[in-house]
C-alpha cells in the first residue's frame, strides 16, 4: 500500500471517529474503524476515477452518508 493511501485511511479514520462523537455514538474498536475507513477510501478512489473528482472531498461526503 502506498504513501498516500494510508494517509487517507489515517484520515477516514480521523473523520470517523469524529462523526461517532458528534452523533454520540460509542467508538467501535480500532479494526472496525480502520475497516470501515478502508472500505471509504475504496468508495472515494471508485467514484473519483468515475467522476473525476477530489478523492478527498469524496471521503468527507461518504462519511457523512455513512452515519446518516
């Protein structure tokens, strides 16, 4: 896995964690968020390579949908 990759992952699990405090839900364990944030980086690259947009927003608005 590249560089930049596990800086996004790193990232996803950032926002994650984030979206858990913020809707006051209990933080799963590490391996859940990294597994998630895995499976949202995938999401983002997919749909960046489809639309041609910031792999990077992409994950920020998938976060978002995935605790709504």
């Amino acid at each position: 896995m590249g560089f930049i990759r596990q800086q996004e992952e790193r990232l996803a699990v950032r926002f994650l964690g984030w979206q858990y405090q913020r809707l006051n839900r209990p933080l799963p364990d590490e391996a859940e968020l990294e597994q998630q944030a895995r499976k949202i980086v995938d999401e983002a690259h997919r749909i960046g390579r489809e639309r041609g947009r910031n792999v990077i927003a992409i994950i920020k608005e998938l976060i978002a949908d995935y605790k709504k």
